[in-house]
C-alpha cells in the first residue's frame, strides 16, 4: 500500500483544495444551514465531474479508483463543503454494479441528479434518517433481500441536527427493485461509505488543528502568545499525533476496497472510528483553547465540534459499530440465561 500521494493525486488534491477553498468558504456552510445543503455549490462541484470521480467511463464517469475520490473526500471535509458528496458517490457506483438503468446512472455519474444511500434497515416501509434524504432525487435502500433503486420525492426539509445536516426519513413504496447481489452490494457500499467517512474525518481534523494553533499563535494571555503554553501544545501534539494514524487507516481501508482485500469490511469499520475519534479529539482541543469564544457562533471551530459529533451518528450509535467489529474479530457474544 502506497502512504504518500502520487504526482497526480497530488494535483488533484491542489485543485479541490482551492475550488473548497473559493466555493465553500464559512459563509456559505453557514448559510446552507440548517438544511445542510447548497444547490449552487452542488451544480459547480459536479462541473468538475467529482460527483462520477469513482464511476467507470462507460457509464459516464471518470473511472478513477476510490483512493482517488479519498482525495476530494478529504478536502471536502476540511471545508465541510455543504453537499452530500460521500453518499452521492457511493449510491451511484452501487446503482451502477447493480444494473440500475445506464440513464439514470449517467444522470447521477454527471451531477444532475443526487443519489443517496439509507444505511439503516428500512422500519414500516420507511427508509430513516437518511443522509442527505431531505435532498436526494435516487436513493438506495435494503428492504427484505430487495433493492429498491429509487425513493419518494425529496422533502426539502431535514431533521434538525447537531451538524445541521440533510438527514431526513423516506419513503420506500415506490421504491423499484434492481438487480445484483443485493446484500453483498449494500454491504459493500456500506464499506466505502465507513471508508470515505473516515478520510472526511481526517480532513476535518487537519482543519480543526489549523485553526486551533492559528487561535493560540495570536491570542495573548499573561502577555505571551497562549500557544506558548506547554499543556496546549501538548494537546496539540497528541491531536496531531492521532491524526497521522487516522490518516494512514484511512488510506489503508480506501486502498482495500480497491484491491477487493479480504478483510476490508474490518478495516473500513475501524477507520471510521478512530477518525471520528480524533476529529473529536482534534476539534474538542482546538474549541477548548479557544475558551468561551470557541461556543460562540461567530467562531469557526463551533462548526467543525459539531459535525465532528454527528457525522457518524449518521451510521448509527458508534457502540453498535465498535460491537460488529468484537463480533467479527472474536465471534457472535454468547447468549446468557438458564435453559427453562
């Protein structure tokens, strides 16, 4: 497994850093709230043909892998960039594997539709909490071994969040069924899904760090920089530190999924919690050196703690995610009692 980018992933990664950098400034993520999304951004990012990055050519993509899209994933959480890029990008590449029809999935490849993805089993005919549900026009979701290729209309409301983000419940009556290996495929998405996650993750933290040590180089306390603290830069070094180590298991599980590696549900699994650990950890340091400024509206840092908080709760409880993995590395928990 490769751990640095190659010249070309480099590029990539200035350009997206820049198009983020110009198009998704504080002032449009705050605006976007609380619907957590932005059509204009939407329609510029899919100019740059990032919403079929991961799609093959045939079918209107640009066949790139997912260690490509990871890139864009990664600044795209830096800038927590107000469109559901990672649900997007995996809900086509599923509706295409599955043989959804090739219109609808070039429509998808080219932006001018939003695909999604309901990561949890559908209850009573809905699919819940859905990411970027309040704005999907194609959704994907597991009902009794079936899977149904599109969903109701978007509501164009969500559920408010912590993150304010676009979660909101569909329904899946109308929902047609598709062909493929219907649970090996929601499985697999599901993978790339804790996958990309996790380098968002990480470039959510990166960001978060920045920001913090910008904090602190400037603010003075007892007529000295704050950051000449030794306890903050303690914090720091440990935040940055784990951030590393979020880096490369994010990678690792990108580059699994690539090479169809044995252990790559695992792998994708423990990314995305370590990640979401340290972009807590990271934005949980930065916001407490910021004092009570970093709770105050106006400060950027606010808005990374919060998403650090809800972007996998999207998933679901991270404790049920930490329990799947004991269950893969060590075996279904044995069930107590007495036999009656």
């Amino acid at each position: 497994m490769r751990t640095r980018l190659t010249d070309d992933e480099e590029a990539v990664r200035e350009v997206f850093a820049g198009f983020f950098a110009n198009e998704s400034p504080v002032e449009v993520v705050r605006a976007a709230e609380p619907l957590g999304h932005d059509p204009a951004l939407w329609s510029k990012l899919a100019e740059t043909g990032a919403a079929g990055m991961a799609i093959p050519a045939d079918a209107g993509g640009g066949d790139a892998e997912l260690r490509d899209l990871g890139v864009v994933v990664e600044q795209w959480g830096a800038h927590l960039a107000p469109v559901p890029l990672v649900e997007h990008a995996v809900a086509t590449r599923l509706l295409h594997t599955a043989g959804a029809d090739a219109d609808l999935v070039r429509a998808l490849a080219g932006g001018e539709q939003i695909g999604t993805l309901a990561l949890r089993p559908p209850l009573g005919g809905s699919a819940r909490l859905v990411p970027a549900g309040a704005v999907a026009d194609v959704g994907v979701a597991l009902d009794d071994g079936s899977l149904p290729g599109t969903l109701s209309a978007p509501p164009g409301t969500a559920r408010r969040t912590t993150g304010d983000l676009p979660l909101a419940d569909r329904d899946i009556s109308p929902a047609v069924a598709i062909g493929g290996d219907h649970v090996a495929g929601r499985d697999c998405a599901l993978d790339e899904w804790r996958a990309l996650m996790a380098i968002a993750h990480v470039g959510l933290a990166r960001r978060a760090i920045e920001i913090g040590v910008a904090y602190v180089t400037e603010r003075i306390q007892f007529d000295v920089p704050v950051g000449t603290f030794q306890a903050v830069q303690h914090g720091f070094a440990d935040a940055a530190t784990k951030l590393e180590g979020a880096a490369l298991l994010a990678q690792r599980a990108l580059w699994a999924l690539d090479t169809d590696q044995p252990d790559v549900s695992r792998l994708a699994g423990m990314a995305l919690l370590f990640s979401a650990e340290t972009a807590r950890f990271a934005t949980d340091r930065s916001l407490q050196y910021h004092g009570g400024y970093g709770y105050a509206e106006e400060y950027d840092i606010q808005l990374y703690q919060r998403r650090a908080t809800s972007w996998i709760l999207q998933l679901a409880d991270p404790a049920l995610e930490y329990a799947r993995l004991a269950d893969a590395e060590l075996g279904p928990r044995a069930t107590t009692g007495t036999a009656a």
